[in-house]
C-alpha cells in the first residue's frame, strides 16, 4: 500500500485536468470575432508568456537566448510525470524567492503539443498557474531538450540550471527539495568569489 498515495495524486490530478478540459466550449464570442491584429512574428513564441505554449527547437533556442542576463531554471517534466508534480510547486516559490537576483523560471512539457488544450494548460492552471511552460512542438523528445543537452538520458523530471550566459551550469536528475534547489541555483547566482 506504499503506493496508495502517489496513485492517488495522479488520479486525482488527472480527473481534474479531464474535468477542467472538459468545460472548454471554444472560444468567447468577444475572441473569436477580434482581428488577427499585432501579430508580429508567427514564428516567435514570448519570454514572458504565462499560458503553455508550444514551441520547436529553434524558438525554445532563441526563448533561451532571450533570457541571457538571467539565471535560468529549466525544468523538464511531463503532466504523466508525478515526481515532476511533486518538484514544480518548489521551483515555483523559488524563482520567486530569487527573482530578486535575476533567477527565472521555465519548464519544458515533454507532453505532445496536441495536449497542450485539453491536458496541459487546464492541468497548469489549476496547480501552479505561476508555471511559464511550454510544450514540445516536435515529434521527438530528445530534439527539444537538445538545445541544451545532447547528451540527455530521458529521464523526468530533468532540471537544468543555465548561467547568465545560457550555458549548463548544473544538470540535476529526480527529484530535490526547496532547499536542495536554492542551494544550486544560489551557487549558480551568486558564485564565491563574486563582487
């Protein structure tokens, strides 16, 4: 019975993505007869956006270029993932803890963007609603998290910790604590030595 719990948080968080999916009827009158207006670059996904969205590898590279200047951490996960759901609530609190030292948060779903309507966003915003995301646009897992590590395993959750300049400062594999994560991310923020 070890099991009973976990099993039923992923029911549980999966009846409620299902429920949330459920009450979608399309768009609002009000949106569906507004102007496809200000629609700079179709190809271009926003560094600020909120809502899942999905991106290919070379826009999830230039959203990643777009953050240099920030420590950044990339967390790759999976709404089927449930370790992943135990970790995004802490990464959420600590990007806002260290928001103030320039640290910002993305995630990555490995989930097919064919979800992201009926699973992914209705599952993001009913958990962590603070979670910028963005969903895999590509047939294969392994090309999307590539743009950062060529090396990756497939294994979730997968976090990446990129410094100012974009590169891999750490790559951590499970799941780790609040603090396990302020620890890496503050060495990453903050280095010794640093003035």
């Amino acid at each position: 019975m070890r099991h009973a719990p976990v099993l039923t948080l992923a029911v549980g968080l999966l009846c409620g993505a299902l429920a949330a999916s459920a009450g979608a009827a399309g768009p609002s009158p009000q949106a569906a007869s507004k102007p496809a207006q200000d629609v700079a670059d179709k190809t271009a996904i926003s560094p600020a956006a909120i809502a899942a969205a999905p991106a290919t590898p070379d826009q999830f590279r230039q959203l990643l270029t777009q953050q240099r200047g920030s420590v950044v951490i990339l967390n790759v996960w999976g709404t089927w993932c449930v370790p992943c759901l135990r970790e995004i609530p802490e990464l959420v609190k600590l990007q806002r803890d260290l928001a103030d030292k320039g640290v910002a948060l993305i995630g990555l779903s490995m989930d097919e963007a064919s979800s992201i309507g009926p699973m992914v966003e209705p599952f993001r915003q009913k958990y962590f609603p603070a979670f910028r995301t963005y969903v895999r646009n590509s047939p294969d897992m392994d090309s999307m998290v590539s743009v950062v590590d060529s090396a990756w395993n497939e294994i979730l959750p997968t976090t990446y910790i990129l410094d100012r300049q974009g590169r891999v400062a750490r790559k951590i594999q499970g799941v780790k604590t609040y603090d396990e994560f302020r620890t890496m991310v503050l060495a990453v923020a903050e280095p010794a030595g640093a003035s």
